[in-house]
C-alpha cells in the first residue's frame, strides 16, 4: 500500500526499538521501523485491522539490548493502515498516535531530536 509522504504532517525518523502492543486484552511485540510526533510504524508478525484502537509501549534499545534504566513511553493509538509480511517477512501498520499527554508529547520531542531524520 503506498501511502504519499506529503500526507504526513510530523517529521519521520528512522528508528528501531522495542514495542510491546496491547490490543483485545493480549499483548505481543513488535519492532518500530520509523518514529514521529504523530505515530509510529510497526514491524510484527501480527496485523491489526485498520480502525482498530490499541495501547503501544516503546521501549528504548542500546546495542541491541533493552535499556531498563528507561521507563517505556506508554501511549495510546489507532491503525492508520495495515500491510501484511510476504514471503515469512513481518507485516507493518501505521499507527496514529491518540490523546498525548503534554508530558507524553514533550518526552517524544526531547526523544525525536536526537534522531537522524528519516
């Protein structure tokens, strides 16, 4: 699915970490392909509808390795798109961010600025 890059109104950057996603009572992991003020899109084996609410953690890595000194930035949102993985590849989705808090929304800031921009 292609979606147009003039449609976004955040900055996207290019960025891995860890995400824990909470959707229907279960919970399962993902993996962030880029990051923005705005939303966040997912790698996972598994896709949710579009449309459909969910609550994402994102936790940050360092070397590869969890930074438990790093609380998780906990945030709620919606699927803006889905696509499903070929070949035994993961699928993605692009989730909406929803109802930040000014705390919530200052922490992504600080974050996203030391980014490289995708």
């Amino acid at each position: 699915m292609e979606r147009a890059a003039d449609a976004r109104q955040n900055r996207r950057y290019s960025v891995r970490l860890s995400a824990e996603v909470t959707w229907g009572g279960r919970t399962f992991t993902a993996v962030t392909r880029d990051l923005s003020a705005g939303g966040v899109c997912l790698e996972s084996a598994r896709v949710l509808p579009e449309g459909d609410a969910l609550q994402v953690g994102l936790f940050l890595v360092v070397d590869d390795v969890e930074d438990a000194s790093v609380p998780a930035l906990t945030v709620r949102g919606r699927v803006a798109w889905a696509a499903h993985g070929e070949d035994d590849r993961p699928g993605t989705m692009g989730i909406r961010f929803e109802g930040l808090s000014p705390s919530q929304s200052a922490g992504l800031d600080r974050f996203l600025r030391m980014l490289p921009q995708a």
